[in-house]
C-alpha cells in the first residue's frame, strides 16, 4: 500500500505478489524503494513511485526480518539461523556476508546507515556496517523485542518489547538510560523524529505519547482533544512569532549574504590579481626556460660540430694511412717482383760460378801435383825453363787464368 497525492487515500502497491502474511517491510528514501518479506519465504522490492515489483527471490527457508538503508543499495535479511548482508544493483541481489545469528528476530538499519541492529534473544547486538564487527552488545530487556528506532544521528537507539516496556540506551556509554513504563498501558510501536531526539510511542490507549531523549528528566506526555486543541493554539502563536523571528533572520541574512558577496568580490578581485601575477611569472619563468633551452641547444650544436669535425679529421688520418699502407703494399709486391727477376738472372750466374769452382779445384790439384810433387830435373828436365813452361800449359787449361805471351 501506498498513499497516493490525494490525501488520505490508500492504493495498492503493485500487483499481489505474497500469497501469505507479510513479516517484515522497510523502505529508503533516497531511492524510493520498498522492500518486503512474507511468510512464504519471498523477498520482494517495489518502486514507491511506479508500484512495479524490480525484484523478487525465493528462498528455501523461513524469512523473519529485513531492513535496508537509506541509499537503497544494501540490504540485511534475517534467517531463523542466520542474517544475511546483501547488495542490490542493477535489480540483482547479490550476497556478500553471512552471519550465524540463532534466531534473530529484528533488524534495523540505522539512519546514517553506518550500524545496524540485530535483536538475538533478549540481547541487542549492533554491528559496525564497514567493518562488520560487534561494537555494542545491549541487554536488559525482560520479554520478546518487537521494535527499533534509532535517532537521527545515531547516538540513542530505543525498543519497545511484548510487555510493553520501552528501553532507551545511548551507545556512547552502553548503559540503559531509561525503562519506560506506564500502568494499564502496554506500548506496541514506537517511532523517532528525523530532526530530534524526540520519540513517539503508542499503545492500547486512545492517547499518544512523546519523549525528549535528550534529557534525563523527561517524562511521557499524552495528549487528549482538549489538550490538543491547546498545543494547536500555541502552535499558531510559535508559528505566527517563528515568522517575525524567520523576517528578522532573513533581514540577517540578506545582509549577512550581501556582506559574504562583497567578501566573494573582493576574493575574486584578489585572485585575478594573483592569476595575472601568476601569468606574469609564469611567462617569466617560459622565457627563461626558452633561453636556458637555446642555450643548452647551442652548445650541444657545437659539441656535435666538434664531434663532426673531429669524426672527419680521424677520417682523413685513417684514410692517409690507408693511402701508406696501400704504397708499401705495392712497394712489397714491386720489390718481389725484383727479386723474381734477379733471381731469374742469378740462376745461370750461379751455375757458372759451380762449374768455374770445380774448374779451378782441378787446377789447383794440378798445381799442388806440380808444386808439391816436382819432378826431378836430372830425369825428365836438365834446365828450369822447361818446369816454367809446363805450369803455363796447366794454367792455360783453365778459362780464369788466361795465358799470357809474356
């Protein structure tokens, strides 16, 4: 069901989905979803707007409790053993973790949606929502929990139980701020204000009650016709001076603006000022780096130069000793060539020379014969003349020592 713009009137959200009695049901503002849960184990999300059913899952075991967060994107749903964290996107439901919680029979998201809930027993367990540890274990409670507020700012969380009691604990000290009872009045719900510390709660009485959880010495408060026709009239009052005190704050704020506009002026004015003085450093420093950029530039020029002329001048120098190595080459091969060709003169020359040592061993052995071995002049020779001339005979024989007349 929702409440369409006529007011007071109530139409059916989307077609019937459940077939049985509806457990548990939660909503988020920011994303105008509805999320339900039914006794026969159906999980559904609606849009509030449309009344188009975006999702329903089916699970093999009993559903007891769900919440979701303002952002419409995560999800706690409690088992009869476990609870589940679960993330919605895309109009897919996708688990994440899973908690063994035997049985947990309400969850509650908190408002800023960084806590949650979770009634185990008689003993509240509240978790971290980014961490997912226990931060607080709450107990005091003496029957069946049946409802969870949490304040705005998530400081105070409330529950109402079967016997009607309410308990009020403020999470920054873990104690029990308040027990709420009243005779002859058994309290079912309860709600907080999203702008207050302040709590509404109702019961099997025609009257409803509210609490300042702010402070420690507030008591309920019921309110009958008459009473309300009274809180009517100092409304009116409180409205009509909440609109002199809202002209005056407005005056204020008019002024206040004003001022915070020549303020934005004046900063504005300021930082054209400073942005033209960035840009005047900033071409400053380009030029600088330009310069210092053509500086660096030329010398490298001329260091590629020197490179350059230097490269050229080994060049040169391994060409000219190309040039010598290539004329003592030459000078080596003309060289052999001369040696072949004295070579090829000398072989006759040589041949000579042997036959002209032979020749003349020959003649010395003829000589020694002679010289060493004469023979006797009164055999053969009775004068010198004839020994002179015979040695003559023997050296003409050979072709060194020509003969001469003489």
């Amino acid at each position: 069901m929702y409440i369409s713009r006529e007011i007071g009137v109530l139409t059916q959200l989307g077609p019937k989905v459940h077939y049985k009695a509806i457990t548990g049901v939660d909503m988020s503002w920011h994303k105008n979803r509805v999320v339900s849960v039914s006794e026969d184990r159906q999980l559904c999300v609606w849009n509030a707007k449309t009344g188009e059913s975006e999702l329903c899952e089916k699970y093999n075991m009993d559903v007891i409790g769900v919440t979701m967060d303002q952002t419409g994107f995560y999800l706690y749903i409690g088992f009869s053993h476990k609870v589940n964290f679960c993330m919605l996107r895309y109009k897919t439901l996708t688990m994440k973790r899973s908690f063994d919680l035997m049985p947990c029979s309400r969850i509650r998201f908190s408002v800023t949606g960084s806590y949650v809930a979770l009634v185990n027993n008689l003993d509240v367990l509240v978790l971290d929502n980014i961490y997912f540890e226990p931060v607080h274990v709450l107990s005091g409670n003496t029957s069946r929990i049946t409802k969870l507020a949490w304040s705005y700012k998530d400081d105070y969380l409330v529950s109402c139980a079967a016997d009607g009691s309410i308990i009020q604990w403020k999470l920054s000290t873990e104690d029990r701020r308040k027990c709420l009872t009243l005779e002859n009045v058994k309290f079912v719900d309860i709600a907080l204000s999203f702008c207050r510390d302040v709590l509404v709660a109702v019961g099997n009485s025609p009257y409803i009650y509210t609490l300042d959880l702010g402070s420690m010495e507030s008591q309920l408060v019921r309110c009958n016709n008459k009473e309300r026709s009274a809180l009517k009239t100092e409304l009116r009052t409180l409205k009509n001076n909440n609109r002199s005190r809202r002209e005056r704050l407005q005056i204020e704020f008019c002024e206040e603006f004003v001022q915070q506009a020549l303020k934005v002026k004046q900063l504005q004015l300021e930082i054209q000022l400073g942005s033209q003085q960035y840009e005047r450093k900033r071409e400053q420093i380009m030029e600088h780096f330009e310069q210092e950029k053509n500086k660096e530039m030329r010398m490298f020029n001329l260091e590629q130069d020197k490179k350059k002329t230097y490269m050229n001048h080994l060049e040169d120098k391994v060409l000219q000793i190309q040039d010598r190595l290539l004329s003592k080459i030459r000078k080596q091969f003309q060289l052999k060539d001369c040696l072949a060709e004295v070579s090829n003169k000398l072989i006759p020359s040589h041949k000579k020379l042997v036959h002209l040592e032979s020749e003349i061993d020959s003649t010395l052995q003829d000589l020694s014969d002679m010289l060493f071995k004469p023979p006797k002049l009164s055999q053969k020779c009775n004068d010198p003349q004839d020994f002179h001339r015979r040695v003559r005979v023997v050296l003409t024989k050979t072709s060194c020592f020509p003969c001469q007349n003489n």
